[in-house]
C-alpha cells in the first residue's frame, strides 16, 4: 500500500520538545492545499485505508496521522490544541469532556443520527464492542466461556494453568481501559467478581488491545478481557489459534468519535474530512478500512452502546475517578 512507502517515523516537535508518537505518517506529501494534522488512537493498519481513499477524493489536501494513547490524546490536545486540526479517539468520555470543555469547533448539518453526536461539536462513526479474546488451545476440551461469569468459572476451575496467562487494560493508564471498566461496572456486579478473578491470578496489563492480541498470538496469554472488536477481529484474521467472543450477557459498545481543534488552522479541509468519515457505509469495499462503520438506522435500545450524554461525565470527576481506580486496585493489584 502507498502509506507504507510514506511512512516516517520520527521525533516530532511538540511544546517546545521532542514527542515520541506511535506511529506518524505523511499521505499525499507535496499537496498544494491545506495540510491536515490528524491526532487519533486508531492504529494505522486500520485507518491508512480510509485516509488513502479520502486523499484520492481530495487531492490537494495533505494528512500528517499521528497515532498516541486515548490518555495522552486528551493530555496533548489541552496543552496545545493548535497543533492538531482532527482529534479521533475511542475514549469516548475524554472526547466529550474536550468537546464541552471548548475545545471543539462546531460544524452544522453534518448527517448523523442525533445520538451519535453532541451538540454539533463531536462526530461518532464506528460502532465497536468490547469482546473477550482467548487461545483456543488453552481451552481444548473444554467449554469455551460465552459470558463473564462462564470465564469466572473457567479460570476458577484451572487456577494455576491459568496463572499469568489473562491480560487487560491497565485503567489507570488507558482512557478506552477506563471507560469499558466503568461502563462494564456500571451493567453489572459481575465485573468486579472478574476483576478479583483476575486479580488473583496475577493478571498482565496492557496499554491497549493490539498488545493484547499479540501476546495472544504467541501465547504469552491465554485470554484478553475488554480488546476491542475492531482490533480483535482484523488481528485474529487467518489466526486460527484465536477466537473472538462477543458476550451473550451483555456487551459493552463503545463509538469513535471525530472532532475539529476549536483553534484549527484549516477548517474547512477538516470540515471535509469530519464529513468523509461520517458518510462511510458499513459495507465498505474490499481494501478499505476494515472498521465498522455505523449505521444510521441502528436501534440504540437494542445494543449496550455507550451513549454520547453528560452521563459519560461522571467517572471523569476527580473524586468518581479516584474512588474507582481505588476499588479497580483492591481487585485487580493483589
């Protein structure tokens, strides 16, 4: 593909020093319109697809993509939100919270459903659960656990085959980690039994899902709790080893969502891109990006999707936040 041969990794200057990104790349260099600085969680195997096609459609518009944590995103766009022009992110209650906080520009008649967006300031155009991933070896003859509480029985049956062998996020460290743990705490009490599971089994933790399925993969661990289904299902792909499970008991659904630096130095050009994503059909053509993109016509009383609303606020306050991650230690850090 045409991003790899792009592709530049270095130090990029940020506040006056010099910022380690994950990824940072340069599409359709030497444009003669605007240059877009792009911002985002979404690892570039997933949305270099989606920006090589946007880039054909508008040839004068340059994007510099640079990957970071949920976290970091947050951190980096309050400090300087004029270095970036499109913030993505899968941590939907730190994008919310720098929407309200101003950090937003609006922009009108952008065509999605009214859930999907708040106040004209923030976009959502994927619609991602969080699944259980596991190592099917691991589980040779034997069930395979559909629920959380058929893992709880799982790993309480096996304790010591399963003894550093589980990993999840690290809430204290990812903002996507934070929002599934209290999302996930919030439906049922069943979630801090896992934790506590878990915890006693000398869990691994991650900084986020594509790890996760890495140590999978080579069987570093046997199962990953809460990887996002996008990253789980393109990384499993021809892995036979691998299964994704979606939880029949509940499923904790959480939307990408896109916004405009209030500050931008090319609005328009973002305006455009902001459009581009929301417009993406779910049934994308082969070769593009393999997130799935949502559906206008979906019934929000139907899925456990997180919503776009002031509820997504209340763990971020500072003392929620520290009574959680209090409770997610006891558990979790035995």
């Amino acid at each position: 593909m045409r991003y790899l041969i792009a592709l530049i990794l270095i130090l990029f200057p940020l506040v006056g020093a010099a910022d380690d990104w994950e990824d940072r790349l340069i599409f359709n260099e030497g444009a003669k319109g605007a240059h877009l600085r792009v911002i985002s969680s979404t690892d570039t195997v997933l949305f270099a697809p989606l920006i090589e096609s946007f880039v054909a459609q508008y040839p004068s518009i340059s994007i510099e993509y640079l990957v970071s944590g949920t976290a970091d995103i947050n951190r980096r766009v309050r400090a300087t939100p004029e270095a970036f022009d499109v913030v993505i992110s899968s941590a939907m209650d730190l994008q919310l919270k720098l929407a309200n906080d101003g950090f937003a520009l609006p922009v009108e008649d952008v065509q999605v459903p009214s859930w999907a967006q708040w106040h004209h300031s923030l976009f959502a155009f994927t619609f991602e659960p969080a699944t259980i991933v596991i190592n099917r070896a691991a589980f040779e003859g034997q069930p395979i656990p559909q629920t959380r509480q058929g893992l709880i029985e799982a790993l309480r049956k096996r304790p010591e085959e399963f003894r550093g062998k589980i990993g999840t996020y690290d809430v204290r460290q990812s903002g996507l980690g934070y929002l599934f743990a209290t999302q996930d705490a919030r439906a049922s009490e069943t979630y801090w039994r896992l934790m506590e599971v878990i915890g006693g089994l000398d869990v691994r933790l991650y900084c986020c899902s594509g790890e996760m399925i890495n140590d999978l993969a080579d069987g570093t661990i046997y199962v990953a709790y809460n990887v996002l289904g996008s990253y789980a299902e393109v990384r499993t792909e021809g892995k036979d080893a691998l299964e994704v499970i979606f939880p029949s008991d509940f499923q904790t659904i959480m939307m990408r969502t896109a916004m405009i630096s209030e500050v931008t130095q090319a609005p328009e050009a973002a305006e455009q891109f902001i459009r581009f994503l929301v417009s993406q059909n779910p049934a994308t053509p082969e070769g593009h990006s393999p997130l799935p993109f949502l559906r206008s016509d979906t019934d929000m009383t139907e899925r456990e999707t997180i919503g776009l609303n002031p509820a997504l606020l209340t763990f971020l306050d500072g003392l929620k936040r520290q009574k959680f991650l209090s409770a997610w230690e006891n558990a979790v850090i035995q």
